[in-house]
C-alpha cells in the first residue's frame, strides 16, 4: 500500500513538471521575441522578422471582414479549393441572401468550391507561375509568414511587376494592396562581415521609407492585413473553433471520470488489503 502510494505522489509529480514545461514553451516563445524588438528599437520595419499576425479565430466579425477583403483583392488570382461557399456562409454566420449579394462572383452556386475565375495557363503566361491555392496556405506557412509576406511589400523597379518583397524576395506576386497600403521604399544598409579568407560585403535591410500613402492609415492596413489572415486560417482549419471549445469538455470528462475510476478501485481493493 505504502509503495502504491508513493507511486502515486511520483505521477503525480511528473505531471505537474509536465505541465510547466508546457507552460514555459507557450510563453517564453512570442515573449522573447518581442523584448528583443523592443530593446532595439527599431527604425520602421527593421524588425519585421519578428512580427506576430495575433490573429483570433473566433473573432467572428474580423473573419467576415476577411473574407471581404480577400474576394475583392486575392480571388481574383487565389482559389480556396477545399472550401465551398455555403460552408463559409455557415460558419462565418453570413445569412445566404447576402453571402450570393455581397461575396459570390455572379454565376457560382453557394454548392460550389470557391475558385477563382482566372485560368492557369493566363496565370503562367503572366506571373511565370500559377498563384498557389491558398486553402492551406496558413498552415503550410504560417499565420505570421502571410502576414509579414502583406506587410513587407516594396518597389523595386528591377522587378518586371515593379514590387518586391521581404519574406518572399524576388516574388512573382504583384503588391496588389499598394492602393491601400501606399508605395514604400526599402532602405539598404551594407554590412561588412567576417568570412573565411578576408570579409565579406552585403546588403542586409535597414528600413522602410514612405513614397506615397496609401488610402489606408498604417492602422487600417495593419487591421485590413490582420482580418485577411484571420480568414485564411479559419479557411485552414474550418473546425478549429468547435474544436478548442469541445476540447475543454473532454479534458473535464477526463478529470471527471479519472476521479470515478479511481474511487471505483478504492471500493474494489478496499477488502483485499
Ligand atoms: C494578380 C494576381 C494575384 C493577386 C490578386 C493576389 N496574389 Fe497572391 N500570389 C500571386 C502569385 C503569382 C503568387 C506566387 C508568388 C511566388 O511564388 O513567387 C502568389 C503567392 C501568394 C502566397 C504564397 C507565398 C509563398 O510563400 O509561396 C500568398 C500567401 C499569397 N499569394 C497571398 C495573397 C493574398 C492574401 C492576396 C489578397 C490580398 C493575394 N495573394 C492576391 C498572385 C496574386
């Protein structure tokens, strides 16, 4: 009985510096990369690599102000093939009426997935390449990856769409926000390191110089960006809501019936010991 009830305070143990390990890892993450962006502050965008989207899923109206956005200015060239409209119109809580008004290209059905009207073969002929799907594009990549990727678009008139970019350097999309974001310039710095046999030179990002605003406010873009990626992670994973909230239930159920099982075993060794 004794040794069963060490075995017991030795779980119990192991538990609780399980959890805490797990504690750890969740906070000391965006934690620490935000005190470092602090302690250097930075001029405009030099620490764009630290960037979090802190986007909420459940936050229901920023996810229809997503979806908006991203059928005016991404489904022109994007489709979201694993998901149709009806399904977003239910759980975004968009009312049918107006999910065929306001987000339906005329012709589709609410049945139908969500595609976009532009062909590849047009799209290979343009861009070189056909836009990727974006269903699963923020778990691929990540929510800050489309974040920083919408936020860190600047001219480069060497490229042939005039536009270049930080996360995806040298990238085939155009900066279609630039009428709401404005057109900005990245300033360069050069820096001389260390290398084997001698030092090496090269361009390392500095900063970002306003050319021309755009009809946003750098709040109102950062909210327009924001929104966008809230809807493509919801589309990512179209349960995860119901999921978190169902998982709460389970975990209880555990705890509950762990509690149960165990006073069903005291009731059962009670007359052996
Ligand atoms: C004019 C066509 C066009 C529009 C409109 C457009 N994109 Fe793209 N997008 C592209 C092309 C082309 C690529 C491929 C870029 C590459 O691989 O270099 C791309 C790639 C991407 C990628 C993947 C980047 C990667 O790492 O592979 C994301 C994310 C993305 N677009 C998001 C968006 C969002 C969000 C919108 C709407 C705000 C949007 N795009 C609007 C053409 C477009």
């Amino acid at each position: 009985m004794r040794t069963e009830r060490h075995a017991g305070r030795i779980a119990l143990l192991a538990l609780a510096a399980l959890a805490a390990a797990a504690l750890r890892a969740e906070t000391s993450g965006p934690a620490t990369g935000r005190t470092a962006g602090e302690e250097e502050k930075p001029k405009a965008g030099g620490d764009w690599q630290h960037w979090h989207a802190n986007n909420d899923v459940t936050d229901l109206p920023s996810a229809q102000r997503g979806a908006r956005n991203f059928v005016s200015y991404c489904l022109g060239c994007h489709s979201l093939k694993y998901e149709r409209w009806s399904r977003l119109g239910t759980d975004l809580g968009i009312p049918a009426d107006l999910l065929q008004k306001d987000l339906l290209p005329p012709g589709d059905k609410p049945l139908q997935y969500i595609q976009t009207s532009m062909p590849p073969a047009d799209a290979e002929a343009w861009f070189g390449k056909v836009p990727p799907d974006l269903s699963l594009m923020a778990r691929a990549r990540g929510r800050d990856y489309i974040y920083q990727f919408l936020k860190t678009f600047y001219v480069d008139p060497t490229r042939q769409t005039g536009a270049n970019n930080l996360r995806l350097p040298t990238t085939a999309m155009p900066h279609v926000l630039s009428e709401l974001e404005g057109l900005k310039r990245a300033v360069f710095r050069e820096e001389t390191r260390a290398a084997e046999g001698g030092s090496s030179r090269e361009l390392v990002f500095d900063h970002f110089e306003t050319l021309a605003p755009g009809r946003l406010s750098p709040v109102e873009y950062d909210r327009f960006v924001r929104d966008t990626v809230n809807f493509l992670d919801y589309v990512s994973e179209p349960t995860q809501t119901a999921r978190r909230a169902l998982g709460v239930w389970v975990v209880l159920f555990l705890l509950v019936f762990t509690w149960l099982a165990w006073l069903v075993k005291r009731e059962y060794w009670k007359d052996v010991h």
